[in-house]
C-alpha cells in the first residue's frame, strides 16, 4: 500500500471525496523507501553502482630497523622466508638498519619482462594462470612491455628450473657460440675456474640454465659480469662482458639473451669466460654442457 503523511491522509479523506482533487502541500516530498529505476520489478531489486577502487600496489619496501631480522620481517608481512630471500637476492642474517629490502604481498616471485615475451610464455615459465598474473598486477590486457616488471603470485625460482635432471650431464646448454680457447685447469699455477670462449665483442651470451640473476656488474677481474643462481647448489658465471641486459633478482630462462661478449676486466682478447660453481667450489663446465 502506498504510503501517505497525516495531511495527505485528511485531504483524501475529505473534500478529496467529492472534488476530486486535493491540494498536497508544496515542498520537497519525502524519499521514497525504495528508488525504483523503469527496469525494476517486484522480483528484480534495482541496481547498485559502486565506484571503481584503484588497485594497490602489490609491492611494498621495507627500510630495515635496529632489532629486526629476516624471519621477523617476513612473519611482519605474512610471508616466508623463502619468499622474502627471492625477492632479495644476496642477503644474509647480517641486515643493517637502513637496508631496503622488497616485500612481496604473498608467496611468489618477480618477472622482468624481455623483448619476446608474451603473457602466456611468463605463465607458461612459472606454472601459473595468466588469470592470476593479470589480476595480480591489475592488468586488464594480455599486452607486456619489454622491462615491464611483473609479481607472479605462487611462482617458486625452483619451479622456472625446467632443465633440473637428476643424475645427467647435460642440464646446461652452451652459453654462446665460439671457440675454446681456454679450458678448465691449472694454468700459469692457478686454477682457471671456467672455460673460455672466444669470438668477436658483441656476440650474444644466454643464460645456461633457468634460474635468478644474483649479480649484474663490474666484479673485479671479470669485468663486466652476470651470476645466476640456478638453485640446487649450482651457480653461473659470465665475465668479461661488453654489456647486460639483466638486473639483480630477476629471473631468467634457459637460452634467454642476458649479456654481450667483451674484453672487460683482466682479458687477453675478446672471449666469454664461463664457470659453473658447485655449492661455492667451481666445477668443469664441460662435465655439464651438452
């Protein structure tokens, strides 16, 4: 039944009877209990529009302070151990206060995105939907740009380590093409921790194996040089670099470009010295490469 004030009551009660009409008070009329739009029904509740909410950034920085510790840090955020160490390759117990360390908002893993790439390769890589990296990021495309840096929710550095092999000899492919011109050995009494292979400055060096870059520039005698950390124990070197094209913490695929030959550093002419290391101690490439 409609509803009606005390004086729209009497009026219709009243002369309303016989005249027909009634004189309602002029003036702002009182909202109705329900706004009903012409689409809305008995059965069908009118719509509601809520405003867009903008979407947060997925990642955080911490600045570390007197007292803190790794552990407390990622309990701080709701995360593991393991995650907050991927998101920060290189770091110790030993923190400091005023390091900046990255916070990831739930388990996963960050992807800079190289010239190539498209969503399905990345998700493909990690072993997650393209659903979850999109929502994650809030992107509302499957377009990726080149240096583009992505969280993939769930992703595990492990699990991008497609070419792990228990037992085999061949879980590294060649880094680049060229020729030995120094093996693995003693040689002028030390030890030449990798092989080097020779070309010409600017021929492309890839990863040997998947996994995440835990240094990206000048080391020393190497010069120029990219470390990769490849999980299981096994990590690998590229020196004498005329350039790179990856940054600490990203992760990388086997045959991805990373780097271009030089002749940086304590180099007799241009080559890439290559090593593979063991748990801390270099080991024979040539033992691992196919």
């Amino acid at each position: 039944m409609p509803k009606y004030d005390a004086k729209q009551w009497a009026c219709l009660g009243g002369a309303a009877l016989f005249a027909g009409i009634c004189a309602l008070p002029i003036g702002p009329k009182p909202l109705p209990d329900v706004i009903n739009s012409p689409s809305t029904t008995e059965n069908q509740p009118a719509k509601v529009q809520v405003a867009a909410v903008s979407p947060q950034p997925v990642i955080k920085n911490h600045t570390v302070k007197d007292g803190d510790t790794l552990s407390g840090i990622a309990e701080q955020y709701g995360i593991d151990l393991e995650t907050l160490e991927a998101a920060n390759p290189g770091i110790s117990e030993l923190i400091h206060p005023g390091d900046e360390l990255v916070i990831l908002p739930q388990k996963g893993a960050i992807h800079q995105v190289s010239t190539g790439d498209t969503l399905w390769d990345i998700a493909h890589t990690y072993g997650v939907q393209i659903e979850s990296i999109k929502t994650a990021n809030a992107k509302d495309s499957d377009q990726v740009a080149a240096g583009e840096k992505l969280f993939i929710p769930g992703a595990r550095w492990a699990r991008v380590d497609t070419a792990v092999a228990r037992g085999s000899a061949s879980r590294f492919i060649w880094p680049t093409k060229g020729e030995i011109s120094s093996p693995f050995g003693w040689r002028w009494g030390r030890l030449h921790e990798g092989v080097d292979i020779a070309n010409d400055i600017g021929t492309y060096v890839m990863s040997a194996r998947a996994g995440q870059v835990i240094w990206a520039g000048w080391r020393g005698g190497y010069g120029y040089a990219v470390m990769i950390d490849h999980g299981g124990g096994y990590v690998s070197l590229y020196g004498h670099l005329s350039d790179f094209y990856v940054e600490r913490g990203q992760f990388v695929r086997a045959g991805q470009r990373i780097a271009s030959m030089g002749n940086t550093g304590n180099s007799t002419g241009p080559h890439l010295h290559f090593e593979i290391q063991k748990d801390g101690q270099p080991v024979d490439p040539m033992g691992y490469l196919p």
